[in-house]
C-alpha cells in the first residue's frame, strides 16, 4: 500500500491499492476495514454499485472505466473506499491512470474534502467516455463508406467487432448512471456540503450526456448493420432466383432429349434434320418457361 496524498489540511489521506496486491489487502483486512467490502473492491468482474455502512460511515462505490487499451473497447470496475479519515483507490494496470487523475485534482485543489475528491474523480470517469464514443463513430464512418464501395467479408467483420465493443461500452455507462442517481437516495446524502452535492451533480449531468451519446451511437451503429444484413440477404436471394431460373431452363433440353432417345418409334426418328427439330422444340419450351417465370416474378 502506497500512501500517496494527504489532503483536506491534514484531515484526510489518500491510499491507492492494486486489486492483485494480496498483502496490501490482507493488511487493510487486518486493519479492520469490512471484509465484504474488501471483496466487492477487488473483485473484477463487479457491477457498478454503491454500498454504505450508516455504523461506521464506510461508503463504497464500484464504477465503470475504460480499459487502458488501444485495440478493444471494453471497460473495467474501479473501487472508491471512504472512511472517516482517508479514500481508498482500487485499480488494476489497465486502470491505474485514474490514480493520474486523483493526484492532479490534490495538486490542484488539495482542501478538496473526500466525497469532493470522490465525485471529481468520477466526473473525470465518466468524461473518458467521449473520446472513445467519436471514435466509435468515426470507424463506423470510414467502415460504411467502405461498404458502399464493396461489401467484404473483412469490413463486416470490422463492423461487427465495433458493435460488440460498443456494447461493452453502453452497459459500462448506463450502470455508471444508475449508480450516481442512486447517490442521492442514500442516507448520507444529506450530510453532503452544498459544494459536495454540486460536484456530485456535475458527474450525474455528465454521465446523462454520455449515456445519451453513446444510445446514439448505438442505434446507428445497429442501423447501418442491418442495412447491410437486409442488402446481403437480398444478394442472396437474388442469386438463389437466379439458380432456380437455370436450374428450371436446364431440365427442359434434358426432358426433351430423353423423350426422342427412347427406343420406340417418334416423329423425325428416321430424319437427317431431327436434331434441329429437337433443338428448336427445346428452344421454344426453354423461352416459354422462362417467359412464365419472368411475368409471375413481375
């Protein structure tokens, strides 16, 4: 455990822990911070949600990040433990640039009180978002005037994985929504300082933007994906319409041909020209049928 702050004129202080770090986690355990809360702070595959303990003031917020990562979109739980006396940061190495954000508010600002400091740093989490979502608008841009020149397996692809990253993202943000506009529905909230309520509702303004960006982005994004489903489905159709069509031309020469080669006596059997016959009459059921296709598709 690193102890990397101390703010709020000496009142508070600032720890920032990695969820791996099972020594540090065995000490604040030892310590006597809430073993359930220690377990949802660490866990990696949490839900965002807020917890607080009236008994011994302990709040506990798991929020949604974006993966420091620059080839999937994909987002992670970060934990805020706040005591009485100090705040705690759980991150992993994809995250751990939320801790860059903390020491830049402190530096700042550093009589920031712990729930200032707490919501500054989620408004900051939560404007991360925007530059991911215009990314995604922009591939999905650049990938649908690809597709309009040539609809390729390899483009489609692409589409399709920024898609799934964008579902990630959406899931990520709207638990991060429910999460702030839960905040103000718990018991300490009313103990917040008029500056302590006015950040925490600078964050839930931002994340409602957010949230309204990103369904946007969704719905595009699922627009121009079953645009070029219906247009392949169509592709297909047609070229199966166009099979069936030879298909159906095909057979009548065969049943022609089959009629004069049986060995019983038929018209133009004993003819030098039957194959002409045989050619024409082809030819004229062959048109026939395919003029009946044609009227009965129109």
């Amino acid at each position: 455990m690193k102890e990397t702050k101390v703010f709020e004129q000496g009142k508070s202080k600032w720890y920032q822990i990695r969820k791996n770090d099972l020594p540090t986690i065995a000490s604040l355990r030892a310590d006597g911070l809430d073993p359930e809360i220690l377990a949802y702070a660490i866990d990696e595959d949490e839900n965002a949600h807020v917890e607080y303990d009236a008994e011994s003031g302990t709040l506990l917020l798991v929020f949604n990040v974006p993966k420091k990562d620059d080839t999937l979109y994909e987002a992670s739980p970060i934990a805020f433990v706040v005591t009485k006396d100090a705040v705690y940061s759980f991150t992993t190495d994809y995250t751990d640039y939320i801790n860059d954000f903390i020491s830049g508010l402190l530096s700042n600002e550093p009589e920031l009180s712990k729930l200032s400091l707490v919501f500054k740093t989620l408004y900051l989490c939560v404007h991360a978002y925007f530059p991911i979502i215009k990314d995604v608008n922009k591939k999905r841009a650049y990938l649908t005037t690809k597709l309009k020149s040539k609809a390729t397996k390899h483009n489609l692809l692409e589409l399709s994985d920024l898609g799934i990253g964008l579902v990630y993202i959406v899931t990520a943000i709207d638990q991060n929504d429910l999460l702030l506009n839960q905040l103000s529905k718990l018991g300490f909230y009313k103990d917040l300082t008029e500056s302590e309520k006015e950040r925490l509702e600078d964050a839930q303004i931002e994340a409602d933007q957010v949230v309204a960006m990103a369904r946007v982005a969704d719905q595009i994004l699922d627009e121009v994906a079953a645009t070029y489903n219906n247009l392949l489905n169509n592709n297909l159709n047609e070229t199966m319409r166009l099979l069936t069509i030879w298909s159906l031309l095909l057979t009548v020469p065969t049943i022609v041909t089959g009629f004069f080669g049986m060995n019983v006596l038929l018209p133009f059997k004993d003819s030098p020209f039957g194959w002409i016959f045989i050619l024409l009459i082809s030819l004229i059921l062959s048109l026939g049928l395919l003029f009946t296709i044609l009227r009965r598709i129109k």
